[in-house]
C-alpha cells in the first residue's frame, strides 16, 4: 500500500473516480491522449489527478495542469518504462490532488504503529542504556536473544526493566544472557508523513485513513468557505460521525500490543 493507493480510496469515496483508456502518452509533452474523453475543459484541469498503473503493477499518481479535447497533460513524467493503459482521473473540484494528499498525511502523521529495535547490544556488567534515536517511550516489550547450546538461538521476553529520564535501566538476573548479543525493543510511534514513492506500513488501515481524512477534507472546506455553507457542514457532520465510530473501537489503537507485565526496580 502506498499514498497513491490511499489516495485513489479517499477520491473513490469524497467525489468519484473516472476510468479511461489512454490511447497513447507523449512521455516529452507529458500528454495523455484519450479518445474516449468527453472533453470537460477546466474540469480536471488545475490540479486534478491521474492515476496510472507502472511496469511493477504499482499505483502511481500525478497531477493534471491542463485538460482539454482528448488531451490531459500532467505536471510530472512518468516511469521511462511507463506503457499506456487504463488510467483513473478525479477532478479538481471540490478537491485537488495536494487536498487528498495532505489530508491523508495528517492522518499518518500521527497515527500510531508498533516497531522495533535492535541496536542495543546486552552487557552483563551494564545496567543502563540510553534509548537508540527514534525509540520512544511507549515501551511494550523488551526482549533479549538467548543463545541455545543445540540448534538457533531466540529472543526472550525480559520483564525485569524500567524507564528513567530516556534511558532503559536493565536488573534482574545479569548472567542469563550472553554480551553482544541484541537486545530487541518493541515500542509505539508514530508513522509519520509519506512521499509518492514511499510504502505505508502495512499495520496502517485503509478504512480507517480513509474517513479520517474525509474529515480532513471537509474541515479543510468549511474552514475555506463560509461555515454557513450547508453541503460542507453536511458532510463534516457525516465525517465526524464515522470519526466518532472509529474513536468508539478504539482503532487503530487495537491493533497495537499491550504493554507487558514488568517489574520496576526498588531501590
């Protein structure tokens, strides 16, 4: 899944989707011809989307600057190894590409994935270690690879831990493990903004960024318009009803595991 794919559903469900098939691309004019094309001048110009499938089978996306005729020209090329084929345009009203692309990455700016860490090497003599860059503390499991007298080793859950000042304090029993072997940190953080080309974990759910960036959307629109405007408030009142369902099931924080049971040291 990457922002693309998120986009094409967003625009599916805020204002609707048109599929072609691109008789032939002009990758040094970045021309789209399009037969079929009913010709809407200034409907999908100024920033409206394409869509297009590349060599890999992957979504990729584009922004429209004129469209006119049988002839949709976009701001960026595409792959060298791009061949014409079926496209999906949206137009650029009530929203342009940037709209869906930013109300997406609001959403995935802060929406909560579990990931891990293995850059801290086990010091039986070490009792204290600073937390790597990027690991924050939203710690649910802290785990330490054992090796086996027969066959591979494995990580083992170490609930002897505790969090101090952005340092992990490891007790307990020292000697159980071997030096330099990994310490693995699983922890929450944020996903973080994406780019084109960029994959989205794929812990993130679809239906989930979806409405909340629907949201984004008509938040974006009643702020932009008079807040009288009936269709916007409308549709930010539906938006904020799904908002609400999804805050009710708790998502996407379900998807996330529970903090283990730990034991804090006593001095």
């Amino acid at each position: 899944m990457n922002l693309p794919e998120l986009a094409l559903d967003l625009a599916e469900y805020a204002q609707g989707v048109e599929e072609y098939t691109a008789d032939s691309y002009d990758s040094t004019t970045k021309t789209f011809t399009i037969n079929d094309l009913s010709g809407q001048a200034g409907v999908f110009s100024g920033g409206g989307t394409l869509w297009y499938t590349d060599a890999n089978e992957e979504i990729g996306m584009r922004e429209i600057t004129q469209a006119a005729g049988t002839s949709i020209v976009i701001a960026e090329a595409l792959p060298v190894d791009y061949t014409a084929g079926s496209v999906l345009i949206s137009p650029s009203q009530p929203f342009k590409m940037r709209d869906f692309v930013s109300a997406i990455n609001v959403v995935l700016s802060l929406y909560p994935i579990i990931d891990t860490d293995t850059t801290l090497d086990y010091d039986q003599e070490k009792r204290e270690y600073t937390l790597p860059y990027g690991v924050t503390n939203d710690i649910r499991r802290v785990e330490i690879y054992r090796d086996e007298l027969v066959g591979e080793g494995h990580y083992e859950v170490y609930p002897y831990w505790s969090l101090a000042n952005g340092k992990l304090f490891l007790y307990g029993n020292r000697y159980r493990y071997t030096d330099d072997n990994p310490i693995r940190i699983t922890y929450v953080r944020n996903h973080g903004r994406v780019s084109y080309t960029d994959d989205v974990d794929s812990a993130v759910r679809m239906d989930y960024v979806r409405y909340s960036a629907y949201l984004n959307l008509y938040r974006s629109q009643i702020q932009k318009r008079h807040k009288d405007n009936p269709i916007s408030v409308d549709m930010f009142n539906e938006a904020k009803k799904y908002e609400a369902d999804f805050t009710a099931r708790h998502i996407p924080q379900c998807d996330l595991i529970k903090k283990d049971i730990c034991y804090p040291y006593i001095s």
